[in-house]
C-alpha cells in the first residue's frame, strides 16, 4: 500500500508498497495491515474505510480535512449516507479509546471537519506525556468553541426558556419494518429534552433550534445520526450518533440529548 498522498481528487491509493507505521497516542497504525497495536501486544484491526479515514488524517499532519475531501479521497465520490463520515469516526475513536467529549487524537470543528491532534511518529514513550497535554488543551479549545456556538444561537433568540424543536427521526435505510423504531427514537429525544428544565420544546417556532436524526444501517444494525441547527444561519450547531445496536439505542440517544442540553443550559447560563 502505497502511504504517500494522492493529488486532486484522486481517491487514497490501494497498491503495493511499503507502508510506514505512524504512532497515535499508545498506539501504533500499520497502513498496510489495517491494524493499530500497542507495545503491550494488544491489537486492534479497523475496517477499511476507517484505516483509509485514518492514514488521510495522519498524511495531513494535524491539519483540518473536511467532509467533503473525506468522501473524495475515502469513498471516491461515491454516493453515501450524510452520516458515514461521522459513523466512521466514531468507529475511529472507539479502536483509538477516544472520547468525542474530551478528545486526545481526533478533534471535530464545525464546518471545518476532522484532524489527528497529534499525529507525529516520536518513541511511545517519549510521546506519551506531550500527547495528554495536548489532548487537555484541545478539550479545553473543543469544549470552549462548541459553548460559544450555542450561545451565540442562544443569545440570538431570546430569553430563557430555549425553544427547541424536534423533528421526526427519517428511515433512510430503505427497510419500511423500522419505521415504529424511527418514530420510538423520536420519542425518546422529546421526552429527554422535555426533561431539561431551561428547554422548551415547540412544534412551530419559527426560531427555535432544530434537532433532526436520520436511521441508517451501520455495521449491519440501525444506527441514528443526530444535528442540533440553528434555524437563522443554517448553521449546524452540534452532532451526534446514536451507533446502535439497537438494544443499546435507548441509553445512547439519553446520552446525545443529555449533551446536547448541557451546551444549551451552558449557553443560557453564559447569556445571563
């Protein structure tokens, strides 16, 4: 597998060669082998779409890559869910250990997309107390930059209570037997936002932040990715994945909802 990186548009390249082992954190991802490993020998094999997602974050060299050049380069600009990228990081940062709430190797920024915070080959030892130094200070930047855009929202429509306005969960995994499950999960997101004692949900405010969800099949199970937007700017104020199975969809749609209110209620709190 050739690591070098494409030009243009190209997609990421799949021939032979020799790859070159690039250290993320404790661990180390082989390009050729689709595997991250740890000097403790544990190993972990990702999926193609995600080794090939990774390898492109790390020839970036901790700069941004956007959805767009994602789909590009990993998917060929083949036509796909709105949600696969997000589903694919999200299966990165599971094989990483990663928190999406207090990242350590892969940052999210609105419209800007995804990088590797670190993704520099030092020894592992050597890397290690860097690495969870830096990881604090991009939390701290993470968290900051995603209060700040809710509040902006926030402050923009007005006194508290936040108006809120959920829209019906879309089945877009073509399986009709799913649709009760769509209209469950919906219900589920109203009722745990209705739970937020400084949010309101409404069916009409014409300025109340929307909060959609779209099913897809992931990994060959249901799966529910989640957008908070600002209705003014079209802005996407915040995301979210619900990644299934669909035993576990309950407790994590609590989960998105109940950050999603916290940056709400963080965003009020900052406007009064």
């Amino acid at each position: 597998m050739d690591t070098s990186l494409p030009t243009d548009d190209q997609p990421l390249p799949t021939g032979e060669g020799e790859p070159t082992p690039i250290v993320v954190g404790d661990w180390v991802f082989d390009p050729g082998a689709n595997t991250l490993e740890k000097a403790s020998g544990e190993r972990r094999r990702l999926e193609d779409r995600a080794a090939r997602t990774l390898l492109l974050l790390a020839q970036r060299r901790g700069r941004f890559v956007g959805q767009d050049e994602i789909v590009a380069r990993v998917w060929n600009k083949r036509a796909l869910s709105p949600n696969s990228v997000a589903m694919v990081i999200r299966d990165l940062r599971r094989a990483l250990d990663d928190d999406a709430r207090n990242p350590r190797h892969i940052e999210t920024a609105p419209k800007k997309g995804y990088r590797l915070t670190d993704p520099s080959a030092p020894p592992l030892g050597a890397a290690m107390g860097a690495e969870r130094r830096i990881g604090s200070l991009t939390m701290l930047v993470s968290a900051a930059a995603a209060v700040v855009m809710v509040w902006a929202a926030v402050a923009a429509i007005g006194p508290s209570p936040v108006e809120v306005r959920v829209v019906p969960v879309t089945n877009a995994t073509g399986q009709s037997g799913l649709n009760p499950l769509t209209v469950s999960v919906t219900g589920l997101m109203r009722a745990d936002l209705s739970d937020e004692a400084r949010i309101r949900l409404t069916e009409r405010g014409d300025d109340a932040i929307v909060v959609t969800g779209e099913m897809v099949i992931w990994t060959g199970h249901p799966a529910v990715g989640l957008t908070a937007t600002d209705p003014r700017t079209g802005q996407i104020l915040w995301s979210g994945m619900a990644s299934g199975p669909e035993p576990m969809l309950p407790r994590q749609v609590r989960a998105e909802m109940q950050e999603l209110g916290q940056l709400l209620r963080e965003g009020e709190n900052e406007k009064g």
